[in-house]
C-alpha cells in the first residue's frame, strides 16, 4: 500500500480539535477515528491521535488542500485516492489504513481537483 505523507509548517490544532471531536462529518464527508498513544507522566491524562479520512477519494492536491482546511498537522494520501488528515499528537502519520468509505478500487476513478500533476 504506498502513500505519499507529508507535515505542515503551520497548523491550526484548534481548528482541527473541532472538526474531530470524536464524531464524524453529519454530511457525511470524513469520519474520524482516534487511537491512545501517549500518558502523560505525573498525571491521569491521554494523547489521542486523531484523524479524519475524507469520504470521497481525491487526488494528492485535493487532499493537501482539505487537511490545510481542516487545521490538520499533516496527511498521508494513498495512491488510490485516499486522504488521510492527520492531527499533531500521531507519530508516523496517523493510521497506515486505507478507510475511505467511498473509494474506487482503480486509480483512474479519483476525483481530479484540475491542477495538473507534475
């Protein structure tokens, strides 16, 4: 399964906390999947590693810009078309998964954002 990661610069966590708060998108455009990764030493509190995989497959570009959007940290992009919008407490870029709930099992059916790829 290859992919294509990458981090930003600058981010908007908050943004991003309310985009996923544990529900998925009531239209239906990500869904959001959260795992334990760090307790913190001295208290009783927990890091999630949050993520946001978006519905509809899209290609690298696409994918880039919505997770922009969102606040997102990062992304990791699946050379399907499966886009991965990654929050600041994942270490390795979230979950290596495809979860996309509608992506076509050929390449050549991801929604082009018409930027032309170089």
């Amino acid at each position: 399964m290859e992919s294509h990661v990458k981090v930003f610069e600058s981010t908007n966590d908050d943004l991003f906390e309310l985009f996923v708060t544990d529900e998925d998108s009531s239209e239906g455009r990500w869904k959001v999947y959260g795992q334990e990764v760090i307790k913190t030493s001295g208290t009783n509190s927990t890091l999630k590693c949050m993520v946001a995989y978006l519905s509809s497959c899209v290609d690298m570009y696409k994918c880039e810009s919505s997770c922009i959007a969102m606040g997102a940290s990062g992304y990791r992009w699946f050379h399907i078309g499966c886009c991965e919008c990654v929050g600041k407490y994942c270490l390795n870029f979230g979950i290596n998964a495809i979860r996309c709930m509608s992506c076509p099992f050929e390449s050549d059916q991801v929604v082009d954002s018409g930027v032309d790829n170089l």
